[in-house]
C-alpha cells in the first residue's frame, strides 16, 4: 500500500473517473462494441514553404505572404523562459518521447541544419555530431518495425503517404529541443498511420505502454486527435486508454493536442469521400482524457525578431494580430476546445479562476495553451524527396527541402511537454499527472496572476453550423487556463505537485 499522499490521491484519480454515457445528440453509445476506424489527424493545421536553402527565410519574407515566423528566441522570450536557463534549468537528464506515424529518414540531418542555424546544443545521435558524456541524446524507438518515409503509391487516399509525416516529425522534434535543450528526445514510431484506425492507433496506445513499463521517458507528447465520437462507443475509447493509466501511476506526464479544427469535427473519413461533419459541437480525443494534459492553441502576437521580453507586436502580420491592438495573444480560431461527450468532469476542474468559462459535468478541453496558428508559427527544416515525388503540395508547386513555418496544437503541444521535462529536472524526477496542481495554481488568484498569461480575446468557432466558444479571463475551451509565464510557472508546478 502506497503511504504517498500525492501518489495515492492519483491512484484514486485513475480508479474514480467518470466515463459518462452520451447524451442527447453526442452520437456514442455507452454499449461496449468493438472499435470501428476512427480517423487520426496529425495536429498540423497549415505550413508554407519558404526557401529551399538551409538558410532560414527572413521576417520581412515571412510578412510577405501575411505571416510572421519565430525562432527558437523569439518563442523563448514570448513565454518568458530565460530566466529557468539562466538557473541550470534546461531539462538535462529528463526524456521526451515524442511519438509519430512512421517517423523521417531525414531527421538526423535535419536536427543537426535546425540546431546549428540557432545555435542550439546539439545532441548525441545528430547527424555528423560526436557523442560527448552529459551531452542530451537523440534516439529513435520503432517497437513496431519502421517503412521507409516514401510518398504512398498509386492513387489511394494520402492517409499514408509517409512523406507527409516528415513534416510532423521535425515540428515536434526542432521545437521540443528548441524549448528544453538539455533533454533527451526519443522519437517514437509506429508502422500505421492513426488513420488506419483499428489498427494505427492500438499500435500507437502500445508504443506508449512499452516507454511507460521500460521507464524510457518522463514526457509523452501527442500531436494526434480524433473526434472522441469517431470511435461509436464510450467503451471502445476506454479500452485505448490502458497507457494513460500506467503514465499516472508511475510519475509519467502524457500530453495531447486539442485539435485543428475548433468545435467542428468529422467522424471519419471514407476512403472515396470526405469525412461526415458532426452538426454539435465536439472535442478530441486524447486531450479530453482526463489523465492527459491538453494542450490548445493561440495566435502569437509577440515580436519575432525579439530575443529579450515579451514585446507586443500590433503591426506586423498576420492580420489577426493588427486587428487586435496592444493583445499579446489571441485565442486561435482553429484551436479544438469544449466539453467531453465521454468524460465526466475530473475533481481537479471544480474550482476555476474568476471570470472563467463554467465547466459543468462534463471535462473541459483544454487544460493550458501554447503558440498554435501557423500565421504566428515556428520555423522548420525537412528534408523531403526532389520537386514532384514527395506527394505533398506547397500551393502551386510541389514541396521540397527547406524551410517551413508550421502551425497547429501540434506545435503548441511539444513545446509544453519541452517545459513539463523543465519541471521534471526541478523535480529530480517525472511529476506525472500535473493537471491537479495546474488548477491548484489557476484557482489561486496569486498564483494564477503570476504563473499565466490570460487570454481574453478569440473564439474558435470554424464552421458557420456548428457553434464555438469565446475566450473569456481564466479557463475557457480554447486556452484552457492560458499560456506559460515559464520563468514562475515551472517551480510553482513543481511546488504544487507535492
């Protein structure tokens, strides 16, 4: 018997959550049936390539197709991080297991463009890099087998067309080393992408359960999501859930992106037809697990040429930011966010900030925010195959090797698990589920003030059907409780995690 306060109040967490039977209009059963494909989605909602060269695109040519472009600087001085690097603070000796479709052939030789153009540290297992002790690892774990990234052949749907994972490889990979430099990245790969559905994400939820029983990483981050109706039963979804479980109870923090799509989502997507919109308001799975950190999205209203402070920038693109004078960030439209069909409300959600959106019985989606729309993204480099033969269209040309400003709850969602490997550093060890001492912090007014940016403006209704929500001050279902004021945020987690 467990005579840890903190573990046995997540024991208790993991045994008491409520899996509620739909309501009125959610469109799932609470009947155990087997699972039927359920359409994944790859957290990426848009990316544009800019240049072909290994040197990055300037701001000015960023501002030239209605965007502005972050480096790894520029994100740093937004969140205010500085300061927990300046202390030692960097995620030395933690592990982020960042897991994708398939993976890149490419991304060795990638990395080591992205980290050698920022002047970043580089990492053991980089292309051309020469391992030196204490120095943070790059590895790649295919529990599963590992096909060659390639464009899918004939003419099929795309789902598989592993040159379009490349891109999400490098997102998650670049920006997680950009945010926690010191951390360890594995890179986890399965053979299917999610959008094989029966068999993609079983595999995925496996891969999972094998860094969590083998204790390989701290962080799990996800940049995957499916409408939780696309899986027809509350308890086929409860049977995926087994990793989530294991991560709570052994000091392991999972994350997931909130989606792309803001409230409206497609059940599935049919091989010869698009996908079946679901006429409510809806949210995605796995962020709206309880057990899971859910991470939504913002435009990022800061200057992306400042390397010190976090310096509003109303007139620079896109025009979101111009539009909204004097706002740092703005909640992004896209951002998924709501209240579960599946889950009832965790304990953790029943006190909010003053002002909040109201979180009735039901969880609320997200938890926390991160930079998301790619008018305000991050730079990239991918290598892909020459012009023509890497499937993946860049407007009216093809796309090839360069460098690309992505965006997406993919971007928003690795960034937040590279501070939550910060914490873990401070912590001398993995803090697990941190979504009890986020609210803790949220609902304290001191704290709250102190460990948050509020994000007050935006709403994330995309589809003129389906009704969205606003942002409002506190948690609302776009931001969740906000963004990371980094620098105050990581040793208060750490403190209210004990």
């Amino acid at each position: 018997m467990s005579r840890n306060p903190r573990k046995s109040r997540l024991l208790a967490l993991v045994g008491g959550l409520t899996m509620v039977a739909a309501g009125a209009g959610s469109g799932l059963s609470a009947t155990a049936v087997a699972a039927q494909p359920v359409t994944f989605h790859p957290t990426i909602a848009d990316y544009v390539q800019l240049t072909t060269s290994t040197t990055p695109p300037t701001q000015a040519q960023c501002n030239s197709v209605g965007r502005r472009c972050f480096s790894p600087q520029s994100v740093r001085a937004a969140y205010d991080i500085q300061p927990l690097y300046d202390k030692g603070l960097d995620g030395r000796g933690q592990t982020i297991a960042i897991v994708d479709s398939y993976g890149s052939d490419t991304i060795e030789h990638d990395l080591h463009v992205y980290d050698t153009t920022w002047g970043l540290p580089v990492m053991c297992g980089e292309e051309g890099v020469t391992c030196q002790p204490g120095m943070p690892t790059f590895s790649r774990l295919a529990v599963q087998g590992s096909p060659a990234t390639k464009p899918q052949p004939g003419n099929g749907t795309g789902q598989e067309d592993k040159t379009a994972w490349a891109l999400e490889v490098s997102l998650d990979v670049e920006t997680a080393h950009s945010i926690a430099p010191g951390a360890n990245i594995i890179l986890v790969t399965t053979p299917t992408a999610e959008t094989l559905g029966v068999q993609g994400f079983p595999n995925m939820m496996n891969a999972e359960q094998y860094v969590v029983d083998n204790h390989l990483a701290n962080v799990i981050s996800q940049s995957f999501a499916s409408a939780e109706e696309a899986f027809g039963s509350a308890q086929s979804l409860q049977n995926l859930r087994h990793a989530f479980v294991s991560a709570a109870q052994n000091g392991v923090t999972v994350l997931g992106s909130s989606g792309d799509s803001g409230t409206a989502n497609i059940e599935k997507t049919p091989v010869h037809a698009g996908g079946s919109l679901i006429p409510f308001p809806t949210v995605q799975w796995p962020a709206s697990d309880p057990l899971v950190t859910g991470v939504g999205g913002t435009y990022l209203c800061t200057s992306a040429t400042a390397s010190a402070g976090r310096t509003v920038d109303s007139a620079s693109p896109p025009a979101t930011c111009t539009s909204n004078p004097g706002q740092a960030e703005v909640a992004w439209i896209d951002a998924g966010g709501g209240f579960s069909h599946v889950f009832g409300r965790p304990d953790y959600q029943a006190t909010l900030p003053a002002g909040s959106t109201a979180i009735g019985s039901l969880r609320g989606v997200p938890d926390v925010g991160f930079q998301a729309s790619s008018r305000t993204g991050s730079l990239v480099y991918v290598s892909l195959p020459p012009a023509g033969q890497g499937g993946l269209s860049c407007g009216s040309t093809s796309c090839s090797t360069g460098w690309y400003d992505i965006g997406g709850t993919s971007l928003s969602c690795p960034q937040f698990a590279a501070l939550v490997a910060i914490a873990d550093q401070l912590n001398n060890g993995g803090l697990g589920l941190i979504n009890p001492a986020l609210y803790r912090l949220g609902a304290n007014p001191t704290t709250y003030a102190r460990d948050f940016f509020d994000v007050t403006v935006g709403n994330n209704q995309t589809d003129p059907s389906v009704p969205g929500f606003s942002a409002t001050p506190g948690w609302d279902p776009i931001t969740g409780l906000g963004t990371p004021n980094a620098a105050n945020l990581v040793p208060d987690l750490v403190a209210a995690s004990h």
